[in-house]
C-alpha cells in the first residue's frame, strides 16, 4: 500500500531566526558558481500563490496525487476541469522581479544553473537558460498509454472545442495550476483522449506521491556536486524532492544559504536563512553585484 504524499512540515526542535543580512548571499554569488534551488514562493509575486505560505493553497485545497489521477476517472475529469480554467489565467503569468533577477545573475556569470520545483515556465520566460525542471512543466502533455507528449496549448483548443461554453468562476489559482472549482462546477466536463492512441493524457508534471524520473534526480546531484554553494530561493522544502540536494550539499561540504520568509525544512543544514520578500531582496542583491538596473531583466 502506497503512503500518501508528505503536505505539511511541523519543526520538531527550535530553528535560528532568519535575518535580513543579504551579505552572505552577495559573498557567495560574488564567487561564481552558485546552483539555485526554486520553489513555488518565488513565484507568488506573478500572481501565482505558493502551497504552505500564510495564504498557500494547502489551507484550502489538496492537490492531486498520481495514484488519484491514475486510479480513477472521475478523478481526471475533476483534475482537466479544474487544470483547463485554470490554464487559462496560468498560462498568462509573467516573471516577476525575482525570476529576472535570477536571469540576471546567470548572464553575469554568477550562476551555475537552475533546478526549479516549479512547472510555471517563469524562469525560462524571464531569461534564464538550461533551467531543470524538477517537477515538469504544464506546458506539455504526456500520454500514458503511447508516450506521446504534446502542447498543452494542442489539448486546450481540443477541450474548448468538446466543453464549449465551459466558463465557471474559480474561487482561487493553485501552484500546479489548478483552479478550486467545486463539483457542481465541474459537472459533466468532457475529458479528451490521446489524439494518436487513444490513451489517457496526463500533464507533463511530477503529481503528489509520484517519483522524479531517476535521470533528472541524478543530473541534479551532479549539479549539487559540482557547484560552489546552493541557494535556496522561496522553497520551504517539505517534500524530499528539493529536500535532498540541500541534505546533499550539506554533507559534501557545500555551503546552503536560502531565501524564505518562513522556517523551513532544510534551515539545519544552512548557513543563512534571509527572511526577505524574494523579488525586492534579489534585486538588491543585484544592484550589490554591480549588475545595473537597465540590464534588461531587473527593474
């Protein structure tokens, strides 16, 4: 019997305060080679909120698990219902501050890559290259059946085409793009199958209580390896998925500096924890960088 997926953190001994010393991670980006870990806090100030925030999405919605989606029909429609409105408002978001400032940083050479947690396309829109996608990414569509993927912008046009006129007010956005609607609101929605096979169509996205493919987690562990220091950037690194690397870094030597407003799992493991907004707080640790403000991507 599978365990369902670990959703909250609760700190079982007392954890340091944060500070609001943006001196240390200046000094580490100012070495080069630093490896950013993101999670969906860096992306709250385009407007898409976070999981376990004072206002995250866990207070009000569970998110899909792989077992759920897998297992059930009812279930998929519930989660395409749900995924389709809510794609309509994702699909616009724009980086924000924090996502440019992080760009910013990789085109002055400060940066060793990007492992992202989040399936929002931000980063990459904002500039930044080779970025990781840990967990996936909603823009693309994978078939269970055939293996296929495809646009997701593909299977929007199909789902408009097989709900027409499908157009309920969501009570809120979540992380992974969800949209709270209830089951009165989902009604009858039509789900469509792979246009090559037949299969199921599933988003392109690491579920709850599924696995990150191997490759992508031993990439990741190379990059941790190979890289000067990880910073942490509005992750509160719950789940293991992000979790590990900090471990990682911590036990080869590697210096862990994170950029959270609240506690988080892996502040044991860390030099420094800045208690910061994230867009304001990389800004000026651009600016402190030398980097001016007219270099395209910051403000």
């Amino acid at each position: 019997m599978r365990m369902r997926p670990t959703l909250s953190w609760t700190p079982t001994v007392d954890l340091p305060p944060g500070t609001t010393d943006l001196g240390p991670v200046v000094d580490a980006l100012s070495t080069g080679g630093v490896l950013v870990l993101s999670g969906a806090g860096i992306s709250t100030e385009s407007g898409i909120p976070d999981y376990r925030g004072k206002d995250g999405s866990l207070t009000r919605h569970t998110p899909m698990t792989y077992q759920d989606f897998t297992g059930s029909a009812h279930a998929r429609r519930r989660y395409w219902a749900r995924s389709h409105l809510g794609w309509r408002t994702f699909g616009r978001a724009l980086p924000n501050a924090g996502h440019l400032a992080v760009a910013a940083y990789a085109r002055h050479a400060h940066l060793a890559g990007v492992i992202t947690q989040n399936v929002d396309g931000l980063h990459q829109a904002a500039g930044s290259e080779d970025v990781v996608e840990l967990h996936g990414s909603l823009d693309r569509v994978v078939c269970l059946s055939c293996g296929a993927f495809s646009a997701r912008r593909d299977l929007a046009r199909r789902l408009e085409a097989e709900n027409p006129g499908f157009d309920p007010v969501a009570a809120g956005i979540n992380p992974d793009g969800d949209a709270d609607l209830t089951d009165a609101q989902v009604g009858d929605f039509r789900v469509v199958p792979c246009a090559g096979c037949g299969g199921v169509l599933k988003p392109d996205v690491v579920f709850f209580g599924e696995a990150v493919p191997p490759q992508r987690v031993e990439h990741c562990r190379r990059l941790v390896r190979e890289a000067s220091s990880l910073l942490v950037l509005g992750s509160s690194l719950t789940v293991m998925s992000g979790l590990r690397f900090v471990r990682q870094a911590h036990q080869e030597g590697t210096p862990v500096l994170i950029v959270n407003q609240d506690p988080t799992r892996g502040d044991p493991h860390a030099l420094t924890r800045v208690a910061l907004p994230l867009g304001p707080a990389l800004t000026a640790v651009a600016r402190r960088l030398g980097i001016p403000d007219d270099d395209g991507p910051v403000d």
